[in-house]
C-alpha cells in the first residue's frame, strides 16, 4: 500500500478533482462489497466448510451470539484476514500503467477499496465498543465510521438486513430496494438453496424468505406527528 501510495500523490497535483472522486467512490465501493461479504457469510453455507467455513463464515455467526467478542480482538487477529485478501488487489492496482486520467481514477479507487476494506472491521469493532476514543466516537456521530445504533439495526434476529459495515451508508438504499432479498430468491429459485437454513433451520428459514417487506427500521423511522 506504501509503494501504491507513492506512485499515486505526485499525479495529485495533475488530477486533483479527479482522484478526491475516485477516492470517495472507493470508500462507497468498500461498504458495499462489506455489505455483499457479510451476507454471504450469514446466509449462505456452513462453518464447517473447509477453509472459508473457519476463516469468514463462523466468525460473523458467532459474532450474533457474543457481540462484544470482537472488543475482545488484538489488532491482528482483527483485521488479519482483511488484510490477507486486499493484498491482492492492491498489487494489482499498484501495476495499473498511470498513463491517461482513467487509468488514474480506476488505480486510485482500487486503492480506496483496498484501504478502506482493510479498515472495516476495524470500524465495526469500534461500534460494538462501550466506550471508543473520542476520536472514534466524533466519525461515528459524523457517520464517517459505521455508528453503534445504525448497526445495532443488523444485530435483530434474523440478522438479515443492514450488512455494510464500512461506514453503513448503503444499507438504507439497499434496504428499501430490497437488494439483498431479491438476491436470495433468484439464488433460491435457481438452486433450491435456503437462505439461512444452516444457520437456523428450514422452516424458521422459508419463513423468512416469503415474508412481506419488513416496515422500515425503528433507527431511521419518521417521528410520530405532536397532536
């Protein structure tokens, strides 16, 4: 990321405006790809699995059973596995030939995503923190890191709305769209396959899946009229 870096600030003063964007659409990228693997993990598949099963998806299912289990994490083991997987296209990224201004926006929002995906359990620890820096604690209230009562919205049983955990400011949108239950029935329809069915049952499952939409969440609800 260092030598990404480098080879990025000197194009700064050429593309200014250009790579601030990138650099915004990357931090929105990186909570909505937060957003795609967090459901994956709490929907789809077993922690039995091997591999991905202990590395991704048990971590997430046991995080709704203790939630302050991850306060309980050093750095590392926070945010090792983030860091694992970014490794990758941050290389890629770093040996984008920086010959023409889209090439610049797409190197810089690579490095975006990569940063901000390596920050993201970092920022979905704090918010499970009874007491943050107060550094930590002014982003949350500016919503520049994800904030404890926007994500205790996810942390209601059946866990299965309000996935991004970046920042968290894609889950009203995709909530109201209903992106991610539209997901689960085209991968329902096509393969058979519940969403939840591991995690809690077949029939706590289909229940879920054929229920109307949901009314919108208390958090962002419209305050009743005074009388």
């Amino acid at each position: 990321m260092a030598w990404f870096l480098w080879k990025l600030v000197p194009l700064l003063k050429t593309y200014p405006w250009l790579m601030v964007s990138a650099f915004m659409f990357g931090f929105v990228l990186a909570d909505f790809v937060s957003g795609v693997v967090h459901w994956v993990a709490d929907t789809w598949g077993s922690p039995e699995l091997p591999i991905i099963g202990q590395a991704l998806i048990r971590p997430f299912r046991e995080h709704h059973v203790d939630q302050k289990e991850i306060t309980r994490h050093d750095f590392v083991e926070t945010n090792g596995n983030n860091c694992f997987i970014s490794i990758g296209p941050a290389v890629g990224g770093a040996l984008v030939p920086l010959v023409d201004a889209l090439n610049v926006f797409v190197a810089t929002a690579i490095f975006s995503v990569t940063l901000w995906v390596f920050f993201t359990n970092q920022f979905h620890k704090s918010a499970h923190l009874d007491s943050p820096p107060r550094w930590v604690a002014l982003l949350q209230r500016l919503n520049l890191v994800l904030p404890p009562d926007h994500h205790t919205v996810h942390h209601t049983a059946p866990y299965a709305k309000y996935y991004c955990i970046t920042v968290g400011w894609l889950n009203e949108p995709l909530y109201r769209v209903r992106f991610f239950q539209v997901l689960e029935r085209i991968i329902t329809v096509t393969t058979g396959l519940v969403p939840r069915e591991d995690d809690i049952g077949v029939r706590a499952a289909r229940a879920i899946l054929e229920e109307p939409p949901a009314p919108r969440p208390a958090e962002h609800a419209a305050p009743e009229p005074e009388v």
